[in-house]
C-alpha cells in the first residue's frame, strides 16, 4: 500500500492503533444501588456519605429498573415547598429516572469517552454479557485513564 505521496506505508505504521483499554478495567465494580421502595431520605443520605453522585436501581430479581443521581434528588425539595407533600414519605421510585444508557463488558474506553463527549450522559451502566449489571462508569473514570495513559507514555 503507498500513501498519498506515493510511497510505501511501513506494515508496522499500518497496523499501529489506539489499543484503548476495555471498560472493566476502569469502572466501578461495588457499585452502591437502591430498590424503588428506598426511602428518598436514605439514598440521598447514602449518596453524601458514599460521596458519589447516582446510582443504578434494581427491582427484586437484580435487573436494573433505573438510575438515580443527585439531580434527582434535588426535585424532594419541590415535593414539600411546592406541592406540600410530606418530606420523608417518598421512595428513590417517585424521583428515579428510567433514561440510561448502558454498554457492554467488551466496549473499550475510546468507545465510551465519544459517548460521553456527544450525550449528556455522566455514567453509563455496563452489562455483562448476559445482560446482567456488571458495574459503572463515568466521566471522572475516564479522566482516571487518560491521566494513567498520560503518565505511563511520557
């Protein structure tokens, strides 16, 4: 194969790519999870101590019904200013969100820093190959590799 200057692309230049680590090696495993009927209070509770900013939520049988983060929990402070209901009554439920999106063990970390640069998402839930949750990962995991990259190539 020659390049556009006519000259012969050396094979080892051809074959050369960004060989970007897989996403197990950079996301969270222990994640932290919620059910629907978590009282809103002890998330955000679990939130500041664990000082992490969502979390997957699972129904009973472990399969991932939706996300709650620290937007969402913002919205309790409307429930009792705005439409006077109880503080402390509500579940992770009432305020969870159902818009995720999730990637596989397999995708590696180019794949999902172009997920996060073109959404708005700020975590991702990675499956396993069976579909079940396998772990987590967000923005600041990524920063985590390129400072890891950065400092093994220089």
């Amino acid at each position: 194969m020659k390049n556009f200057k006519n000259k012969e692309v050396n094979k080892l230049e051809k074959d050369r790519k960004l060989q970007a680590p897989l996403v197990t090696k950079y996301m969270t495993k222990d994640l932290i999870t919620f059910t629907p009927g978590t009282d809103i209070n002890d998330a955000i509770d679990t939130l500041l101590e664990k000082r992490i900013t969502g979390a997957p939520v699972l129904d009973n049988d472990g399969k991932v019904v939706g996300l709650i983060d620290d937007k969402d929990c913002l919205r309790v402070i409307f429930a009792g200013a705005y439409y006077n209901h109880p503080v402390g009554k509500e579940t992770v439920g009432d305020y969870m969100s159902n818009v995720m999106k999730s990637i596989s063990v397999n995708d590696d970390l180019i794949h999902v820093a172009n997920i996060f640069v073109t959404s708005p998402f700020k975590r991702l839930l990675v499956m396993d190959d069976e579909g079940r949750l396998a772990g987590q990962i967000s923005r600041r995991d990524v920063l985590r590799a390129i400072h890891d990259m950065h400092t093994n190539t220089w």
